[in-house]
C-alpha cells in the first residue's frame, strides 16, 4: 500500500512537471511549410503562409498545384499578421514544420531586426528553417508549383541542403539570422532566391538560388556573385564541394578541377597598431575535366596544375576579400571572431567600428592545392 | 526476500529431505486422528474399502481361493478404470490360483500371520506393502494399486497393478521449433521424469515424490541436482508445495501450483516460468532451477525464473550464435515495441506534432484526414479488434481459426480504411504491433505486455510523452520488484550482471559461458567448465612437403 502511495505521487509529481498541454489531432493542424514576410506602402507587414494540403500529398500522383495553399494577410506586425490568416485558415496554423523564410529585400534593406523578434520568442519554432530574401513579392516565389509534386518550400529546402554541389552559394538558417540581428557584430550572409522562367512552353517556371546577400549587421548592403560565393565558402569553411575552372596560359588548355576538400586557417596578426590576416586554405581536388586545344597532346603535368589551381584560387579569394573591404565594408567572413580570440583587449577596444578596421586591414591568401588524383583514363587527358 | 525468510522460519524444525517421505502418513493424520484399523473378518475388511471409497461402481472384488491344503479365502479390491486387467489376471490371479495347487501351506510354513511373504514369493508384483491402516491402503487403491484381503489376516496388502501410460511423448505444441528434438512431455509424469533421467544420468538428480491438494492427491514431483541447485531455494520449493498440500482441497493444472507458489500473486505479470520441451527443462536444472513436474499435465515448472527465460528458446542453441543473438534482440526489442508503440503513435499524433520529421507529419496528417475519431480511439479500436481476433482464432478449430484470422485482419482492415474509419498509418501500427507480439516465445509472459499497451495508450492519450514515461516508470518499477522464490526476476538486467548477460542477453558460443547465473545456482558451485574449451584447428606440421 505505501508503494502504491508512493507510486501514485511519483504519477502526479509527472503530471506537474508538464509544461505543454494542448491536445490536438494531427489532422486538424494547418502546416506551414514555407512562410513569407513583405510591407507594404502604408508600412503593414504582410505575411504569406504556405499550407500544406496533406490530403493532396498522399495522393497517388499529386498535382503540382494542389499540394498547398497559399494564404496571405496583413498585420501590424509579423504575429499580428499571422493572427490573421488564422481568420481564414480553417485549420490551426502549425508553425513548427516551416522550412524556409522568404523575406523582401526591401525589408531585407530596411533591417532584418523587425521581423526577428517574433521567431526569437515564439516557441513552437524551430530554428533550422533557412532564410531566403527575394527582390519579388514572397508569394510569387512560394506560389511556384513543379512537376514533382513536392511542395514549393519543400523543393526549396533540398536546393538549400544541396548547396554542397557547387558551393556557389550559402543558405543561413533561422537561428544564424537571428543570431546576427541579435548581435551587431556578426555580420550576415544569405542567398537571393530568384523565379527563372519556364525552359520551354511546356514546362513550369523554376526557383534557383543565384546570389550571395551581403548583410552589414541586419542591412542588406549588396550581392556578391558566384564567384564571390565560392570565395566566402572557402574562407568560411563551408566549402564542400565544386567545380573550379581556369585556362592554362601556356597551352590554351581549359582545366576543371573538382574540389574534394578545403581547410582555411585565419592567423589574426595584430602589430604595430595594425590588424592583419593571413588567411592559409589546403585545398585537396581532383582534375575533372580537360579541354585541350587542338595542338597540345602532352600529358598532365601535376604539379603545374596544383601551382595553376593554388593561384586560380588566390585570385578568386583577393577579388572578393577586396570587394568586401573596399566596396561594401563588411567583415562579411565574421573574421572579427578569429580577432577577438585571439587579442581580446584590443578587439574591445574596437568593437564598435570593426567594420572600418576590417576594411583597412592587411589581409594576405595563400592557397596550397594538391592534386590527389587525375581522375583520367590510362592516356592521361590526351585526347 | 523478506517472505521467504518467514517461511522458512516457519518450517525450520523440519530437515528438508525428510520429511516428504512420511508426508502421506502426516497427513492423514492432520485429516483424522483416528485410524481406521483392518479386522479378521475379509468381508468386514471389504466393506470398510467400500464404504471409505463411497461404494462407488468401478470397485471391483474379485474372491479367489487360493487352492493349498487347507484353502486360503481372498479377495483383491481395486479401481477398475485406473489397473491394468491383464496384470491383475497375470501377475495376482494366476500365480495364486493355480501356482500353489494342492501345496500343503503347513509344510510351505505359510500361515496367517506370514500371508506377506507368500505373496511377495508367489507374485511378480513389483511391489507388495502391507498396510494396517485402511485410509492409507485406500490411499493406494486409489494410486492404481489392488489390495489383497486373506480372510483372517487383519491387514491389507498392496499390489502394483497400475496401468502405465501409453503416451511416450508428443510434439511440443507451445514451444515449436524448426530445428532441435520435436519431443515433448506428456500428461504422465512418470514419463516426463523418465525424459529427464534419460538427460540428466547423474547421482545428484534429487527426485521428490509427493501429493498436493487433501482431495485430488495429485502427484507431484520435484527434480533438482544437489550439487547445483540452492539449497535454500529447494527449501523453499518444498515448503511452498508442502503448505499447499496440506490446505487446498485441490491442484488440476500446473497453473493451480502457479497461482499458490508465486511470489508475486497480484501482480501483471506471470513471473513463473513453465516449459513443455524435456531439453529445456534439463538444460534449466543444469542451471540450478528446480523441477516441478505436475501429474496430469504436460507443463513442468521451472522455479525460480528470470525474465530472460522468456526471451529464449531451445533453438537458439541449434543456430548460429550471431543469429541466436540477434533472434534475442529482436524478442527484447519485440517487448518494448508491444508496449509502448501505439502509445508513440498516440503521443506523437496528438501531442507532439514537432517531434515527427516534416514529411512524416505531412503523410500521417494526409492519411488522417477525414477520420472521424481522435488517434487514440482509433488506435484502441483497432487494438481491441486485434485481440478480439486473435481470441477467436485461438478458440476455434485450427482451419476456422486461421480463416477467421484472414477474414479479420485482410477484409476488415482493408475496408475499414476504404470507409474512412480508420487511418492505414494505425494499421500499420496495430500490425506491427502484433507481429512483434508474436516474437516473443512464450505467451504467458507476453501477456501482461500486451495488456500494459492499453495502460500505456491511455496514458499517452492525455499526457503525451510524459505519459509514456509515466508508464515506463510503472513498468519498469513493477518488473524490478518481482521475485521469483527470492531471486530478481529481472536478474542479470537489474542487478546488472554482464557475466550471465553473456547466456541471457545474447547468446554467447557455449565454450564461452564459463559459469552459472550466481543469482540462480548454488553460489559455491557456480563454474560450468575449463577454460581451454575454444576450439581451433589442429597445430599444422610445416616442412612436411605440402
């Protein structure tokens, strides 16, 4: 009998220790798998929710267009907007599943701050969604249907997953976005989603993941190209995979090669009151491909095309740490924290206009790539 | 723990060994102090069988005069359903009748009084016993023997006329297995007790033979080695069984001695281990469990029992040891999944939609929608059928049972889900479920699994996770405070004991379960075997111009 007393309280004392408590049927939960944020002129926020429409999706071969809803409404502020399309759901919307965020550049401009505060204190959310910024109005991106059947925000997050592939581009997530508008420090990058239109009459348009948004703090200041995009992958650490191609002076011969891994080390160096990086990135790859001209039926020499590629590399990286420094003026790399870790007294000292110092800093590159294997056939890339 | 030091108090005066043989004698006297005693007289002495044993119609006397000089009057009483007639006809009648024709009993020294040695020299009974007492002759007459009255000798005597069994042994039915012996026990617990002798040929198998129940005088028996087994367990075995003998008007099933032996006899689950193949009950009081062999039915009781004999069959020992090992997982993971499966399915379709991955949601919310009834109803509905069905099929005739089954399970699935009324995600789970219930080898543990996945599903239904956990606890707490005669019934998890995990948990090569279970056997004598035992191949003779 005490056992059972005793057991009895263990069961309560469970019982109290809940926090949650909301029953509610799966069923009977409007999904949301992809939201977007946009103003209006009058400076209302409009929040676009994309809906799954489960019913459709388990069905045996589910029609593009019919695997999601897209509601729209307009609010005072991101909640309140959201409160909103709860008028005309006619389900409870469940923003626990979002996948991607597609925000309007000219918030995006404005500062992304605004529209954080929400996601920083609602709790149902997760914080893996990734954050897209759009030049058109959000609804047009999540209102692309294909041919798979896969919902928008849902295709849209296998592209951003996928970044690896090229490594042309980089997708934050939800917790790194609020990260940087939390902290003025960090600076912040993302990438433009951008609606391609259809290849031929037959098909439907396409998103794609084209630029680099560049964000001073919370401010999109500008775009960095491909290219820029492998540079900040590659001095980041996120470089994962991709393709590097690059002409041989000499021969005329066109080389691509494929990164397989790449380790940057950042030295901050601090002296003579003046804030430096060497910057050292081992890049292994393979050679991929080989155009040759016409006349040139020599073998490969490897090691000439480790040389090539290091400086290929090196090239691309000072481009874009210049672009950084002298157009934008944006530590667009996060070096600071590399800096901070290193000479903490100093970086306190000049916090507030790191940027500014980034700017002037001394940054060198030195890029040693090694070749692993040619990844050719018995003739060595002769034709 | 604590039980089983009051009862052996209780019986402390008693040596453990001696007493069971004058058990009968003790207690017909605890029944009736006054003793029935034979007279001169032979139809007096038939009249008191008689009347002791109910005038009942399958008595039968049979009066024969043994033909010496001068005659001797006699009559052999016994039950007709339970002898062999042709026994009583060869071995009692005719040796009588005709075998001592016209002998002088005077000169062959027989008198009255010395009538026993006539007849142990005369019959090729195995055994004669004389018995002054009549209920204790009665006794007998009821066990399958006859008793031979003589006029004027005051006293009974017994013959074995029994009829044996003509059952050798049959398949076992709850515990088949592909590969391994196909022999199983039978009703008839002499021939049970003979599988085990012809396994165990040792002089420290201990057989006790003893009746329960102040009515149906079942037989008992109680195997155990010696050496291996724990004395204080045996104690307790024989008390337990003793206590019950004496106080209980009747045992029919092993299931009887179950209920009245068992430490925990409230509990949800059965923690009483029966087995219905000779191999695994010898393999077990290797172990130092104990046998008790019921008369009358084909399931012997292995005492004490740890959960992991129920999660292992004799056909591991046929299988390769990996795939034994794995066979043992999946029953444990079997378990859990019986438990606490639908309650997930429960929990996370009502509670926590988060936790699900973002297509999955997506699918189960597709197949629920237009489903009438909350995920847990459902789920219970569906449950209930499964059990529903799985009765009806165990009740019937094995090809109405298996077409029941079918009809259940295919057709009323199928078009449950066609109308809507159930989601195909739950019959998928109840499935599962059931599939994983049947992976666990003996059903009378398995059981109270299945009934604590209603507990569990109901627990999840208005508490979500936390309700899970509630459960598990519950679970969890009851199956740790289980005792078999003394010895955790969740022994070697808890107490941990990675030795005997090597024998209960997986199912290590034999040469590697070098000791016995210390929680089971007798813990002075707990090593099994050498060291050496790893086989490998014969050392290879180099140079030799191969």
């Amino acid at each position: 009998m005490k056992k059972v007393k005793l057991l009895a309280i263990m069961l309560i004392c469970i019982l109290l220790t809940s926090s949650c408590w909301s029953r509610r049927e799966i069923e009977s939960l409007g999904i949301v798998l992809g939201m977007g944020i946009s103003k209006t002129e009058e400076g209302l926020y409009t929040v676009v929710a994309q809906v799954a429409n489960p019913g459709a999706i388990v069905a045996e071969n589910p029609e593009g267009r019919d695997v999601y809803t897209i509601m729209i409404s307009e609010g005072l502020s991101v909640f309140d907007a959201l409160r909103n399309i709860a008028r005309l759901a006619k389900r409870r919307l469940y923003i626990a599943h979002i996948q991607v965020f597609i925000i309007d550049e000219a918030i995006a401009k404005e500062g992304l701050g605004q529209v954080m505060g929400f996601f920083v204190q609602v709790m149902e959310i997760r914080m893996e969604p990734f954050v897209f910024i759009s030049k058109l109005p959000p609804k047009e991106i999540l209102d692309t249907p294909n041919s798979l059947g896969l919902v928008p925000s849902l295709g849209l997050n296998i592209l951003a997953r996928g970044y690896g592939t090229t490594s042309k581009y980089y997708v934050s997530n939800l917790l790194k976005t609020v990260e940087a508008t939390n902290n003025p420090i960090i600076n912040y990058v993302t990438t433009l989603v951008e609606k391609l239109p259809p290849a031929t009459n037959e098909e439907l348009p396409f998103l794609k993941l084209t630029q680099l948004a560049v964000f001073k703090d919370q401010r999109l200041v500008g775009y960095l190209d491909e290219e820029g995009g492998q540079a900040y992958n590659f001095i980041s650490n996120n470089f994962k995979n991709g393709l590097i191609t690059y002409e041989c002076g000499n021969t005329g011969d066109q080389y691509v090669i494929e990164v397989l891994s790449s380790k940057a080390k950042i030295h901050p160096i601090y002296t003579d009151e003046r804030i430096g990086f060497d910057i050292e990135l081992k890049v292994e790859g393979s050679i991929a491909e080989r155009i040759s001209s016409m006349y040139t039926k020599v073998p490969i020499d490897i090691e000439k095309v480790e040389r090539q590629l290091s400086q290929t590399i090196e090239d691309k990286l000072t481009k874009t740490i210049a672009l950084a420094q002298e157009e934008y003026h944006v530590d667009i790399f996060n070096l600071s924290r590399n800096f901070s870790i290193k000479h903490p007294q100093k970086f306190k000292e000049i916090k507030d206009q790191w940027n500014e110092e980034f700017s002037r800093s001394d940054i060198s590159v030195k890029v040693e790539a090694t070749i692993t294997h040619s990844a050719l056939n018995v003739n060595r890339g002769r034709l | 723990m604590k039980k089983l030091k009051k009862r052996s108090r209780k019986s402390l005066h008693k040596a453990c060994e001696g007493y069971i043989n004058q058990n009968h004698a003790e207690s017909l006297s605890n029944e009736d102090a006054s003793l029935i005693g034979f007279t001169l007289s032979l139809k007096e002495n038939i009249d008191i069988i008689k009347s002791l044993l109910s005038h009942s119609d399958d008595i039968i006397i049979r009066h024969f005069k043994i033909p010496t000089i001068p005659s001797i009057e006699g009559a052999i009483v016994f039950i007709k359903s339970i002898v062999d007639l042709k026994l009583v006809e060869s071995n009692i009648l005719a040796p009588l009748m005709l075998g001592l024709k016209d002998q002088s009993s005077e000169e062959l020294g027989y008198f009255h009084a010395n009538i026993k040695a006539l007849l142990e020299e005369n019959l090729s009974s195995h055994s004669i016993e004389s018995y002054n007492d009549a209920k204790a002759a009665v006794l007998e007459a009821l066990g399958g023997n006859g008793i031979i009255f003589v006029d004027g000798f005051p006293a009974g005597i017994t013959v074995a006329i029994g009829k044996g069994s003509n059952k050798e042994s049959a398949e076992p039915q709850t515990e088949r297995v592909v590969k391994g012996p196909q022999q199983g026990f039978v009703e008839d617990s002499s021939v049970n007790l003979a599988m085990i002798r012809r396994r165990i040929k040792s002089t420290d198998l201990v057989i006790r033979e003893f009746q329960l129940g102040k009515e149906t005088k079942s037989n008992i028996v109680v195997a155990y080695l010696k050496t291996i087994a724990e004395p204080a367990i045996v104690d307790e075995v024989l008390n337990r069984l003793d206590d019950v003998g004496r106080n209980v008007d009747g045992i029919t099933s092993t299931g009887g001695i179950e209920d009245y032996i068992t430490d925990n006899p409230l509990s949800l689950f059965q923690a009483d281990f029966s087995t219905e193949r000779p191999d695994r009950a010898s393999a077990m009081l290797l172990e130092g469990r104990i046998a008790i062999i019921y008369d009358g039915s084909p399931f012997v009781l292995m005492a004490p029992s740890i959960v992991a004999d129920f999660f292992s069959t004799s056909e591991d020992y046929y299988l390769n040891f990996y795939f034994a090992t794995f066979n043992r997982l999946i029953r444990y993971f079997g378990a859990l999944v019986v438990m606490f499966l639908p309650a997930i399915y429960v929990a996370v379709t009502t509670y926590h939609q988060e936790m699900l991955p973002t297509r999955l949601a997506l699918t189960l919310a597709g197949t629920r929608s237009g489903v009438p009834y909350p995920a847990y109803f459902e789920a219970l509905f569906m449950e209930m059928a499964f059990e529903a069905l799985r009765e009806a099929g165990i009740r019937l005739p094995t090809h109405i049972g298996q077409a029941v089954s079918i009809v259940g399970a295919l057709i009323i699935g199928q078009s449950a889900v066609e109308a809507g009324l159930v989601s195909p995600a739950v019959v998928i789970i109840v499935a599962t479920t059931a599939i994983f219930s049947f992976t666990i080898p003996f059903s009378n543990f398995s059981l109270g699994l299945r009934l604590t996945r209603f507990i569990n599903m109901t627990l999840a239904a208005l508490l979500g996770i936390y309700g899970i956990i509630a459960g598990f606890l519950f679970i969890g707490l009851t199956l740790s405070s289980l005792r078999s005669f003394g010895v955790p019934f969740m022994a070697p998890f808890a107490p941990t004991n990675l030795q005997d995990m090597r024998d209960y948990f997986l199912r290590l090569p034999q040469w590697a379960i070098k000791k016995r279970s210390s929680h089971v056997a007798n813990k002075q004598n707990l090593t099994k075997k050498q060291d050496h035992l790893k086989p490998q191949p014969p050392m290879e003779e180099g140079g030799d111009g191969h």
